[in-house]
C-alpha cells in the first residue's frame, strides 16, 4: 500500500531542492565552461541542468542514500575549470578541451565506481582533516578569485590582478547587479525565510539588471557581455552539435593526452567522493539512519558517468538542497529522482530565459558559495602549538590550490598529513612504564628468604610497558631509553599488550637488544603479544621472520605478565640461593598457625585433617564445588584462578609451601568460586570445615587465634591485590 503521505513529502522536497540546486549548477556549469573561452559559457548553463537531471536522478534510482540530493557541486567547478585554464595555457584547443572535461568527468565516474566495488567507501571519508578543509578553503579562495573579474565586469581575458589595479575597466552595471545578487545571499532567509537564499538572489539580481536596463537600453541587446547568451543562433553555439562533436573528437585525442587526464580525474573522483560521503554522515545524523559508503560511491560514479555521456557537470552528495530536502518533509529516494524530473521541467520551461541570467548574479552566488566554503574557524588552530602545525597543513594547501594548481594542491596536503602523522607518533613515548625489578613481584606468595634474595638482588631486571606504535620513527626511541637498562640488567621484560603495530625496524632494534643481553648470558623477555594486532598482523609470525624466536634463542615468550616474573623470580633466587633446597613437606607443627601448639591438641588436628597429593596441572578444585575445606600446602605450589566465562581465567595468585587456600568456601560454607590447580607437584593437609567446628567447641582459644591468623594473612592478601589494581589502573 502506497504511502501518500511520503509519495507527497518526496514531491515538495524534491521540487524544492530542484530549486535551490539549480542557480548554483548553472553557475558551476558557467564557471568551467567560461574558462574554456568562446561562447562556451552559454553551455555551460545548460550542462548545470542536465547535471542536475542526470545526477540526481540516477543516483537516487542506483539506491543512494535516503533524501540525499545530489548535483553539480563546488568541487567539481573547481576541479574543471582549473583543468581547462591549464589545458588552454598548454596550447590544446577549445573544441579539444571541451571534449577532455567529458572525458575527465567520465574517467571520474568510472573511477568512482571501482571505489564502491573496492570497498574504499569506509576508508575515503577518513581522509585527513586538515587536508579536506585546506583543499575545501582553496577551492573556495579560487572560485573567489576566477569569478571576481566578471563581477567587475573585466572584459574577457583580463586577469584578477590587472583588471583589480585598473579601475577604468570596472563596469558599474555589473558590480550593482553583483552585489545585490551577494547580499540577497547572505540575508535573504533572514527576511523571507521560506525562500531559499540562493532562489532569491537569482531573483533579485535579475530584477536589478532589468532594473538597470531602463537606464541603459543596451542592457536589452541580445547576447550582450553582461548576460550568459543564447545557445543556438548568431553568435551562440549550437547544443546538439557541440555534443556530437565531442564524440568525433575523441579519435583525435592521442593515448599520451588520455594519460594527462588520469591524476585530474582521480582528484575529481576523490574530492566528489569526500564531499558526497560527508554529507551522508550529516544526513544520518539527523535522520536517525545509516547509509551504504561503498553502495553510495557506485551509484554517484553511475551518476557522473551518465552525466558526462549527455554532456551534463559531474556532482555530488549537496549540503543545501539536502538540507531543503529534508525540511520540506522527504522521506525516501524517491525525491531526488523527483528532483531529476522536475530539472527537466525547469529545462524545457526556462531554457529560452537562460540566455538572459545575468553573469554578475552567477559571479555573485558563486563568490558567496567560496566565501563559505574557507574554513575560517582554522586560525584559532594557531592558538595552540600542538595544533598549529595542523593549521600549517590547511595554510598551504589553500595557498597551493589557488597558485599552482588543485591538482597538485590534493597531492601536498596528503603528504604533509603523512608527515605530521610520522612527527606526531615520533613525539610520543611508547614506554606506557618502566618498573624496576625490586618493585615488580609476580603473584606467588614466597618464602621469607625467597623475598630476602628477590630484595637483594631485584635490580639485575626490569619490566617495560610499551604502548602504542612501533615503527622506525619510534624504534630508536625504545632503544635509547633500554640503553642504561642494557648495561647493567641481565634481564629486561617487555610487555607488548598495548602495542598497536609493530614494523620491521621495530622489530630488528628489538634483534639488537636481545644481542646484547646474551653476550651478558641475559635475556629478553616477552609477554602478552597480541595474536593479532588492529592491523591484521601476527606479531609472533614477524618476530620469526626477523630471527627473533629461532630456536635456542636466549629470547622467552610468555603469554601472562606473571608468567614472566615468575620465570625471572625463579632465575634469580636459584642463582642467589647458596645451597638448593629440596623442599620436604612441611609437619603439622611448622605451619605459622599451628606452631606453638601443646602436643595433645597438635596430635588432636592431626586426627581431624586429610593429607592429600596432587600431580602437577591436577585440578584441586574447581568453581562450583561444595567443598567447604581450607587447605595448608605441606610442599610444592598452587596456582589459585578466577574464572570469567568464555575459558578465561584471572590468575590471582601462587602460593607456595606453608600458605593456605580454599577460605572463602571454608569460613562461608558456600560453593568455590575459583580454581585451584596444581603448578607443581603438590602435598596439601586438608580440614574440613565440619572437622573444625567439631574442634572449635573443645578449644575455642586456640580455634580463635587460628581465625585470626587466617584473617591477618587475608588482609595481607587484599592488601596486595589492592596495590596491583592500583599500579594496573594508575589510580
């Protein structure tokens, strides 16, 4: 079932955003094809039409985006008229330069589309802030500039700069009719706000000359200088002819001069895409919606190249009769087909008055639109230095584009933005800390001694928390700060879990690093690699490549940070320890809880605990469990695990001989909610906790000061998971 109520929204807000898109695709069409020379600028008011026709239309029927409305756009004008300035100063002739701006504008359309099937529709409107609005700015600067001197009404061929120092060349006719036709732009919503500003300058600067005509009758002569002309005729140029001339020209052309075209028409397809892609953005926000990138790209070089076989301006997604679009109640597609249509109506119902558009009221809507188009708001970029460099980038693009050439304008501003990226990630530090060796402990509860020895001699290793990249403008920047580290560290630990990229420079002074710690018989360490970095690269496979983990590399890789203080806290206390021990199991008598004990009351536990033994990997017990037993590690070591779904564990701590586990359960009588496994070969005493109550009622002293030797060692515990938690999270 129809919706009448959109088929209606669709209809006035296509036929409205016809009428704001119109003026200013007649006025792009005259501004390239002006620069052409001739009586070309009469045709470019009818390629702003069919532009409008073509582009809009097809775009919305290739499924573009919902109330986007696409036309002849300010890049585009730019981008063209540029081109044929060039072209003509080359030597090429005007009928040969009117066949290379279809070309180009087709080559832009095809471009366009291999753009969508590509995929690149995500990636294109990410391009580089700066680069956008110093290129947008200089856009805006050069249609200024091209289009000032028919606002002073020079006569043709007379530049900016001559016609500017020369004030017996202004035409007063001219600059009346232009001005009104700039301040009808600027404030005419303020005064009729249901008129789009663009419908009423056109109107009023028409009026104006008309105006002006009753004094100076020959205002009213036929193609006179101050009025586009007419197409056909004397003195006119024929639109069928010049049309099929292009397509008998196109043989002239040689595969050397097609060649010249691919770099504009890659820019062209470029800016459209940027341009239209922006727009999209805007209209979702506002609508609620999501638009297709890649699908919108194939539908606007559909677009454009059906445009440029009819011999219409290439176009984009347009801000202001978007805009229109959208207020005036559309809902779908639909109206910009719609606004399509009614361009063709407009055509066959205007084309004998285009002829009689004025020059100045094109010169001063378009002066407005580049006026508009200059991101002033950049200057306040220079109020910072972190962000004056960005300024830079927009400062020189802008003064490339009006200078030397758009074209050559887009290919700086990439590379200048390339640059600043590189100084930027220079500038910052990929050490996220450094934590010396005497203050990073692993999670195993050790031994007096064990801590004794970790005390003493913590300082022959370091930790390191890199972040960030790792590419040859950072690599040195990690070596020099590993240097000191280097001459007196035997083990150096590199943690790589906030690392974003890593390239192949980074990769060898990590090479060097590692010599150099062997010829110290040290090592370097690695932990948390990722397994895959937001690039897509394997971090492990690259070090392999580069020879980092050869076999018998003194290199370890570990997947856990406390994996590898642990292997490095176990290195060193066997290198301090004067005699190896061979841990015995612990009696009853040598644990802190119960030394001190009368013998009868020792013997009683004895008769109330279970001894139990485990291999190592062996699951103790699991989450879940009903055990309700506190276990005492008579030798070896547990390893005490917190489980978070998905076959993820947090490791919470290993504890060695002489330690308990299992509390929670045991002093709750509620189910484990942790792991227990065995991290080496491990004896355990185990209480349960209806045995202790049973021993508790006979001596409640010495069930008393157990507890609270339980809860001085819990408290130790919170205390040091509270300092890891804060050394994690910097609180």
């Amino acid at each position: 079932m129809t919706n009448k109520t959109g088929w209606m929204g669709d209809f006035w807000g296509g036929t409205a955003a016809m009428l704001v898109a119109l003026p200013s695709a007649i006025a792009f069409g005259v501004i390239v094809y002006a620069s052409i020379g001739g009586d070309y600028g009469a045709y470019g008011a009818v390629a702003g039409i069919l532009g409008v026709v073509a582009v809009g239309g097809v775009a919305a029927l290739m499924g573009g985006t919902n109330r986007l409305i696409s036309a002849p756009s300010a890049p585009a004008a730019a981008v063209l008229s540029a081109f044929c300035l060039e072209f003509i100063a080359r030597g090429y002739g005007a009928p040969s330069v009117f066949t290379m701006v279809m070309l180009v504008a087709l080559m832009a359309g095809v471009i366009q589309i291999a753009f969508g099937a590509a995929g690149l529709g995500r990636l294109i409107k990410y391009m580089p802030f700066p680069v956008v609005s110093g290129y947008l700015s200089g856009v805006g600067l050069y249609i200024i500039a091209s289009q000032a001197p028919k606002f002073l009404g020079l006569p043709e061929g007379v530049g900016f700069w001559k016609g500017a120092l020369n004030l017996f060349m202004w035409e007063w006719q001219s600059i009346a009719v232009g001005t009104a036709t700039v301040l009808a732009m600027l404030y005419a919503e303020r005064i009729v706000r249901r008129v789009p500003s663009v419908i009423a300058a056109m109107v009023l600067g028409t009026a104006v000359y008309f105006l002006l005509a009753l004094a100076d009758p020959s205002l009213y002569r036929p193609n006179n200088p101050f009025v586009i002309g007419a197409l056909g005729g004397s003195g006119g140029i024929d639109l069928f002819g010049a049309l099929e001339g292009r397509f008998i020209l196109l043989g002239d052309l040689s595969w050397s001069d097609v060649a010249l075209l691919l770099l504009p028409a890659l820019t062209l397809a470029a800016l459209l895409s940027i341009d239209t892609l922006k727009t999209c953005v805007i209209v979702d926000s506002m609508t609620h919606s999501y638009h297709d990138s890649n699908r919108e790209l194939f539908a606007q070089g559909s677009a454009n190249t059906l445009s440029a076989l009819i011999g219409g301006m290439p176009g984009s997604g347009t801000m202001g009769p978007t805009m229109v679009n959208i207020a005036s109640g559309a809902e779908s597609s639909r109206s910009g087909l719609i606004a399509g249509f009614m361009a063709v109506i407009a055509f066959w119902m205007l084309g004998d008055y285009i002829a009689w558009i004025p020059v100045a009221v094109l010169s001063g809507i378009l002066i407005v639109i580049g006026w508009r188009m200059i991101d002033r708001r950049s200057i306040r970029l220079l109020r910072s230095p972190k962000t004056a460099l960005d300024f830079i980038i927009i400062a020189t693009v802008a003064v490339i584009a009006v200078s030397v050439s758009l074209i050559v304008a887009a290919g700086v501003g990439l590379a200048l933005a390339v640059v600043l990226y590189i100084i930027r990630q220079i500038g910052m530090s990929v050490v996220y800390r450094r934590i010396e060796g005497s203050d990073a402990r692993s999670k195993i509860v050790r031994k007096r001694d064990e801590e004794a020895i970790l005390r003493q001699s913590g300082d022959t290793f370091a930790l390191y928390e890199l972040h960030g990249t790792l590419f040859f403008g950072t690599a040195n920047q990690l070596y020099s700060v590993l240097r000191s580290d280097l001459s007196d560290k035997k083990y150096i630990i590199i943690d790589m879990k906030r690392v974003q990229t890593v390239d192949i420079t980074a990769a060898h002074i990590l090479l060097q690093i590692k010599d150099i710690l062997h010829e110290k018989e040290g090592y370097l360490i690695l932990c948390r690699l990722p397994h895959k970095l937001p690039t897509g690269d394997d971090l492990e496979l690259l070090f392999n490549h580069v020879g980092l983990l050869k076999h018998m590399s003194p290199v370890k890789v570990f997947g856990d940070l406390d994996d590898a203080l642990e292997w490095v806290e176990e290195r060193i206390i066997s290198e301090n320890r004067e005699v190896e021990s061979s841990e015995t199991p612990l009696s009853l008598a040598h644990f802190d809880f119960f030394r001190g004990r009368r013998s009868d009351t020792l013997e009683e536990i004895e008769n109330l605990v279970e001894t139990r033994s485990f291999r190592q990997g062996e699951v103790i017990f699991q989450a879940g469990d009903l055990g309700c037993e506190l276990f005492f590690i008579r030798r070896g070591l547990v390893r005490v695990m917190l489980p978070m779904g998905e076959n993820k564990n947090i490791h919470l701590h290993t504890l060695g001989q002489g330690n308990f586990f299992g509390e929670f359960s045991f002093l709750e009588g509620s189910p484990q909610y942790t792991w227990a496994v065995a991290a080496a070969d491990a004896d355990v005493y185990v209480i349960s906790r209806d045995a202790f109550e049973r021993f508790s009622q006979r001596h409640k002293k010495a069930s008393f000061e157990f507890m609270r030797s339980v809860a001085a060692v819990l408290a130790e515990r919170l205390r040091s998971t509270s300092t890891e938690l804060g050394e994690e999270y910097e609180v």
